[in-house]
C-alpha cells in the first residue's frame, strides 16, 4: 500500500500565506474603505471681508495767496505740525507796510478834526448861540418899553424907531447864531468831519488787510503735505503754494467690490494694519457706506473711524482692513470643503459604518468654513470624498493619513475669514 507523501514546507507556508490575506481581505471588507474624515465641532464663527484701503485726513486744504507778490520766506517744511495763525509764507510787505503807515496817519488827522469840531467848535457856538437869545430878549423888552412910554408921550418917535431897529438886529443875530450852532453840533460841518473819519478809518483797515494778505497763515491745526514755494518766486492770486491736513479725526477709504454691499454694515468692527507696520494692528469701524455704487470699478466707498490712531499713521498709507461683517457664537460648524455644492446643500455622514448622504441648511459662510443649522448633530463624522456613493462600508481616518494635505484643525482654521480682496 502506498501512502501519499506529506506536504513539503514551502506548500504549507504558501498556504498560510493566502489564509492570511483571504483573512486579512475579510476584515478590510468588513471594516470598509478607507476614507478622509473630519468631526463635526462646536465654536465661534466669524465671518469677515478683507479689503485694502488708505489713511485719508477729514479734510485737506490747499493754500495759496490772493495777492501778487514775491516770496521772502516760508519757514516749514513738508511734515511740520503748525497751529491756527501760524506763519507758513511770507511775501515782500515793504510797500503794504508804508501805505498801512500812511493810512493810520490820515486816519489820525480826520480823528483830530473831528475831535475839534466837537470840543472847541460846538461849545463856542453853543456860547454865541446862548447870548445871542440874551440880547434877542433883552432887545425885545426894551421894543415893549419904549412902546409903552411912547404911546403914552413920554417919548418921540425917534426913540421908539431906534429900539425897533435894536430888536430886529438882535432877532438876526439869534437866527445866525442857531444856525451857526445847528452847523457844528448836527449840521454840514459836523457831518463833513465824521465822514472824512469814517473814509479815513476804511482806508487804513484797507491798508492793514493788504499788508495781512502779505503773510500767509495756517487756517487751523494743520499737518504740511506739500511745500510748493520757495524764497523769491513770484506767485499770482490762485497759484498753490502748500497743502495741508486739516488737523481732525483720522479717516480710513476703502473700495469694496459691490458683491459684497449686503455684508456691509455702519458700526462694524475692524481689524486694521498697515502693509509697512503688519505686526502692529489697530481697531477701527464703519463710519459709513457711500449710497451709490462706482460704476467703472463696480465698487462702493466705505469710510472707516479710528478712535486711537497710531503715531505711525500717514497720508494715503496702504492699510489692509478686516471687517468683521458676521459672527456666530457656539454654533455647529463644518469645513466647507465637506459641503457639496447644489440645491440643496448636503454633506457625507458616516452612520453605522456606511456612507449616508444628508442634507443641511446651512447659515453663515467664511472663506473655509459653514454654519449648519439642520442635518446634522455634534460629534458625527463627515466625508471628505464627494465620489462616495451612499450606502458605501468606508473606515474614517483622519485627512492627511492617506497622502492628502495634513489638516490639524481645518474647522477651526475656517471660522475666520471671507476674502474681498
């Protein structure tokens, strides 16, 4: 009888070998595929547009002078801070200053006239005037007298003429005296003396402002930008000669692409640097949204307040501003690169092992990450993989695990920010 001969070695190892992986393939079955995952988590979200904008003065003036001139100086440089009344240029004032001179003298003349007729002049005719009406009544008794005595024969005729005709002088004399008095104190005389005051005064203010037209001074608080005169040029009425930053709360400018007007806000805070100080980052908010809408940029104007602006601060400095235009408080978020585009949105969820398509309704959107208010529930795990039909046994591992690009806290990361730039 033969017996047949037992296996060699390397048929048994063989064997086990494929034991081995049919086992190993079963329980891969049974643990499914291998697919990039991601926990639904908890957490702020906050949503915000970044646009680039520049520091811009409440107010900027040019100023230049309204006279014909030759400069003489101008004491400052572009930089320099200068108060209300300050000295920024001076012109050549020699001939303002001797017609100034010239006027003040005239006027002190007129002064002095006037000051004559009103002390010596009026009380010398309010003298005459007072005896005057004396010897007019002293004149007009001795008339009624010697009437009198004549109507009873006391006296001639004679008598009586002479002491008619004294009356009629004194009577002439009161009138030349009234008139001589109304004259000085509210007559011609008078009113010739004030007026030639009155031109006199006119004509030296006249004076005086053209010799001030010759100095050139800071209309308030101000920031020199530009210095565009230089000792001996010749400036015409309207030439600029310097401009200035009115002194005033700092002003932020931004354009904004007009899609996002919606998310825009007066009120809203921001995050501000400057592209020459990013470490240094300021607060600021929406002071106001220009109502109308740049048709050639397609952009709308948002002007920003700054309650502590830096001293690094200048004119026209690129910013890079973020507007927080949304927030949410602990609010079920997702990476929005787990949400699937179309109507509606929907997620891959991992329920029991398999792969379950459910749909969200979705609220407040950053660049990377989606608010989710219906569909799903905390802790419950998503797909990234689109491609995966539901009902598909998958094994969740973290994203990375499998080649892909290592996220740590992908959700977290994406509660941040929504890019206007």
């Amino acid at each position: 009888m033969n017996w047949p001969s037992r296996p060699s070695g390397r048929l048994l190892a063989l064997v086990a070998l494929v034991v081995v992986v049919a086992g190993w393939i079963g329980v891969q079955k049974l643990r499914g595929k291998p697919a990039e995952s991601l926990a639904v988590q908890r957490g702020d979200l906050v949503q915000s547009v970044v646009v680039t904008g520049r520091v811009s003065s409440e107010s900027r003036v040019t100023v230049g002078s309204v006279i014909t001139g030759r400069v003489r100086a101008v004491p400052l440089r572009e930089g320099a801070k200068v108060k209300a009344g300050d000295l920024l240029i001076q012109l050549e004032d020699t001939e303002q200053r001797a017609a100034a001179l010239q006027a003040d003298a005239a006027l002190k003349s007129a002064e002095a006239r006037l000051a004559s007729q009103t002390e010596m002049a009026t009380p010398m005719a309010e003298q005459q005037l007072a005896q005057a009406r004396a010897n007019a009544t002293s004149a007009a008794r001795e008339r009624e007298r010697r009437e009198s005595l004549f109507k009873q024969g006391f006296i001639g005729q004679a008598q009586l003429d002479e002491a008619r005709r004294a009356d009629e002088v004194a009577r002439a004399q009161l009138r030349s005296a009234e008139a001589q008095a109304t004259a000085n104190i509210r007559g011609a005389e008078r009113v010739t003396a004030e007026v030639r005051v009155t031109e006199a005064r006119a004509a030296a203010e006249l004076a005086r402002a053209r010799l001030a037209q010759t100095r050139i001074v800071a209309p308030a608080d101000a920031l020199v930008l530009e210095r565009l005169a230089e000792p001996g040029q010749i400036v015409q009425p309207g030439t600029r000669l310097m401009t200035l930053s009115i002194a005033g709360p700092v002003q932020l400018i931004a354009q904004v692409d007009e899609k996002y007007l919606a998310q825009l806000a007066v009120g809203q805070p921001a995050s501000v640097s400057a592209d020459a100080y990013p470490g240094q980052r300021f607060a600021a908010k929406v002071l106001s949204v220009s109502p109308t809408v740049d048709t050639q940029r397609g952009s709308v104007e948002v002007k920003f307040a700054v309650a502590e602006p830096p001293a690094y601060l200048r004119n026209d400095m690129t910013l890079s501003i973020e507007v927080e235009t949304g927030r949410r408080k602990n609010v079920l978020a997702v990476s929005s690169a787990l949400v699937m585009t179309g109507e509606p949105a929907a997620v891959l969820v991992v329920n029991d092992g398999k792969v379950e398509r459910r749909t969200i309704k979705p609220g407040l959107r950053t660049l990377t990450a989606v608010e989710v208010l219906e569909g799903i529930k905390e802790g419950e795990v998503l797909l990234f993989d689109a491609t995966l039909a539901p009902g598909t046994r998958v094994r969740p591992v973290a994203r990375g695990e499998l080649g892909g690009p290592k996220v740590s806290n992908e959700v977290a990361d994406g509660m941040r920010t929504f890019s206007a730039r």
